[in-house]
C-alpha cells in the first residue's frame, strides 16, 4: 500500500508542477490588469502630450482651414509622428477658404441717446459670413428668440439687423449637460441667419453660445450660401443685453462692417499615422482629434488637447514596447469647425472596408476632467469593458457610458455607417466659456487633465485594438 501511496502522490506533484510550468508558460493576454496598469501609470507620468500641444498653440497657433497656420500644423504633427516611427500618410482634402476682415459696430440711433454718443458692439463675424460695404451698412435692429418669432415678424425683417437673442444656458452645463446646452444655441446661431438672409434681412447676429460673459464673443459656422450671403456675426452677451434694454425704450438702430471674403476651396490634409498591429493587421482602430482651429486664438482645448491626446497614444505605447493585434491609425482630422471635409474624405475613401474598422475614438470635447469614457456599442457588449473601467478607476475615470450613438464630428459618417464609436467623458461646464473665443489659449489647459486625458485615450484604445469579442456594428443611421 504504501509503494502505491507513494507513486500516486509521485504523478501527483508531477501533475501539479506540469500545471505549474504550463500556467507560467501560457502568454498573458494583452488586455491583462498589468498591461493596462502599466499604460495608466506611464501616461500619468508623461509630459510628452502637453509639449506637443504647446508646440501646436505656441508656435504655430490658429489653425483655420485654408490658412497658413492649418498648413504648418500639417506639417509639424506628420513631423512628430514620423519621430515616433509610425507610418504617416496625408490624405488630401480640399477644404473652404474663408479668411475675415474688419469688424466693428455700434448703436447709433436709440431713445434718449445725447447728442455724438454712439455704443460700441462687440461682435465677430461668424465663419462663412458674407460682408458688407466697406463703409458698413446702418439699418434698424429688431430682436428675436426663435425661428418661429422671426417668421411673425415678417414685415419687419427686410431690410433689417436681426438679432437672434438665445441665451445659452450655464445652469445646465454646469449639471454635466454642456453639449446639449451648447447645441440648442449652435443649431439657431448656423440656421438663423440663413432663414434671416432667405427673409431679406440685411444682416443677422446671434447671441454669443457659451458662458463666463467677460464681453467674449464667440464665432461659429453659419449656413449661409452663395447668392444669400449676408454679414452674419455673434456679439457678447453684453451687448445683446444693451440692445433688449435700449430696444424696450424705443427703435434701435446700429451701423455694422464685417468684411469677410470667402475664397476658393484651398489644398489640404488629414495626417494619418499608422501603429501597425500584429495578428490583425488589417483590422483598424481609429484614434482622432481635429486639427483645425478657428481664427480668433490658438485652439487650446477646441481640439488641441484632442489631437495632442491622440497623438500621445502612439508615444505612451511606444515608451511601453507594446505592440497592438490590431492596427492604430491616429488621424489628425482638417476642417472640422467650418465643413468637416476631413471626416467626409476619409469616409469617401474608406467605405469599402469599414468591416475592417473595428471603432473609432474621438476627443472634442476640450482637456477638462475625465471622468471615464462614453461608446456607442450595444447593451450586451457593456460587461466587456469591466477590466478597462477597474484600470481606470485609480484615476477617477472609470465610468462608461453606453449611448445608442455617440454624436462626434468628423467620425460621423463612420458611425452612421455603423462603426462604434467612442469619446472621452469629460467635465465640459466650463468648457464653452472659451470655446471658439480669443481666450482658448494654452493657459486654460490643465497639465495634470490632460495626463488624465492621455491614460484614457491609451487605455481604451490599447484596449479595443486587443478585444477578443466582436463587439459588432452600431445600427446604420439614414
């Protein structure tokens, strides 16, 4: 019996011992807590995303479409990127060309106005504005805060300034619902002066859309077209206040010049840079930011800290030594704010092979707090993403938000085609303060935000070119 005892624990031990070596040998999978662990740490640590973006605000600066400083950001980022090693590619993109000129404007007939007193406005011309006399045109202001009040006041509005006074309302954003709040004011300040201008108006302001009312005004795109082309601007908020008081004593009148040309569609590009992956190369997964800014500053948060958070995907893997199964194309995307060219090209050039495009991040949301990540993915691929929202927690950014669709720009047309589509969930409340204003400038963005923002980006981005479940198409959007 005991010869027996001893051969049976014998096998035994061995067995285990087999077991041991062959749990030892069996290759971790890429989406292991450590991995992932090791990416959130390396990104903390990392200043690498915030030297770009000062290298982009500092020395290249606003960034248009169409302008030399969209170019020089071409360049600087494919630099970068090839620093890197990637495979950079610059798919090209015929973008608009608007360039703005002089504008100015003031209140010069009101009730009770004493004599040679006139008021300034504060306002900027809205992109794709048309422009009016070099001398300015003067003509009576009538205020309006809906589309269906401008229709009312019909008679009014040939030959008129049409105010659309919407108030963008802080409140809400400050409750963690900042983009709704901003679309309500976007989508009247880019339809408005059209219907404005299809009415006879001679020109049209909007309300400025955003908060931390510090006399800003804050630009836009606006619909308006060729042979309809009216002087269309956003003044302060300020200001839109002094027209409703001085409106309630008595008619108002202001002499306005903006002088915008709008010029014919320039040469451009998208960067792509390419990680190649290994097993499944030929699959893809999208990490993007726009490069574009518009004119008035440097485009700090709108969406500098988008592509430096992009871009710092590659640089926080390659520090790493890690290599993805699936291939990841950053893409720095052009003209995002006046047309989305960018997005509509890539689109055009991709839309044979969006099976091959796994998902798709985008970050424009500007640089503030993290706080996890949002997916356009169906319920029941939810529980897959628990070890990606452990990683994350440490940093306070592991929350994951499920949306049947998740909205962004320039990934748009890949999202209505069916590709998921992810963002970074940010705290957006004071974003909109300096959004397409002079004061989105480097100052306004947090080193320690933006940190946060990169461990995001890589985590999730590491994570969804390494799943082993097909996490499928999102429903195809008409």
């Amino acid at each position: 019996m005991k010869s027996v005892f001893k051969h049976s624990l014998s096998l035994t031990i061995l067995s285990s011992a087999l077991l041991s070596l062959g749990a030892a040998a069996a290759p971790a999978s890429p989406n292991d807590p450590a991995t992932l662990g090791q990416i959130r740490d390396s990104a903390m640590k990392s200043d690498w995303a915030y030297e770009r973006l000062a290298d982009l605000t500092d020395l290249v600066g606003p960034r248009l479409s169409g302008s030399a400083g969209a170019a020089a950001a071409v360049e600087q980022v494919a630099a970068a990127m090839r620093k890197l090693g990637a495979k950079v590619t610059l798919q090209p993109v015929k973008v608009p060309h608007w360039v703005r000129g002089a504008e100015t404007a003031e209140l010069v007939e009101y009730s009770g106005r004493p004599a040679g007193i006139t008021q300034k406005v504060v306002l900027t011309a809205l992109g794709g504005s048309g422009a009016t006399p070099a001398a300015g045109l003067t003509a009576p202001v009538i205020i309006v805060r809906s589309f269906d009040e401008l229709k009312a006041k019909g008679d009014q509005v040939k030959g008129s300034i049409v105010l659309f006074d919407f108030v963008f309302d802080q409140e809400m954003a400050d409750r963690g619902h900042a983009g709704p709040a901003y679309g309500r004011g976007a989508g009247l300040r880019f339809a408005g002066p059209k219907l404005a201008a299809d009415m006879g108006a001679a020109a049209a302001l909007v309300r400025s859309v955003g908060g931390a009312n510090y006399r800003l005004a804050h630009t836009g795109a606006t619909g308006v077209v060729d042979g309809a082309r009216i002087p269309a601007a956003a003044v302060t908020a300020e200001d839109a206040m002094l027209m409703n008081r001085l409106s309630a004593r008595g008619p108002l009148k202001m002499r306005l010049v903006v002088t915008p040309q709008t010029l014919p569609d320039a040469d451009s590009y998208n960067v792509i840079a390419d990680l190649p992956g290994t097993d499944k190369a030929d699959e893809v997964v999208i990490v993007s930011g726009h490069l574009d800014s518009w004119d008035l500053a440097t485009g700090a948060h709108d969406d500098g800290t988008g592509v430096a958070g992009a871009m710092a995907v590659i640089d926080t893997l390659k520090k790493l030594n890690l290599k993805p199964r699936r291939t990841i194309r950053v893409i720095a995307w052009m003209n995002e704010e006046n047309g989305t060219r960018g997005g509509k090209a890539y689109f055009e050039d991709n839309k044979t092979k969006l099976d091959k495009h796994f998902a798709a991040i985008e970050s424009d949301s500007g640089g503030g707090r993290p706080f996890g990540f949002i997916g356009s993915v169906t319920q029941p691929m939810v529980k897959y993403f628990t070890p990606l929202k452990t990683a994350l927690e440490p940093i306070g950014a592991g929350i994951f938000e499920r949306h049947d669709i998740a909205g962004a720009a320039d990934t748009g047309p890949l999202e209505r085609a069916g590709v998921p589509v992810f963002e970074p969930l940010v705290d957006s409340s004071a974003y909109f303060n300096y959004h397409h204003t002079t004061a989105d400038t480097l100052d306004k963005v947090s080193p320690l935000e933006l940190k946060r923002h990169v461990a995001v980006m890589t985590a999730l981005t590491w994570y969804l070119a390494n799943m082993e479940e097909n996490i499928g198409r999102v429903p195809e959007q008409n």
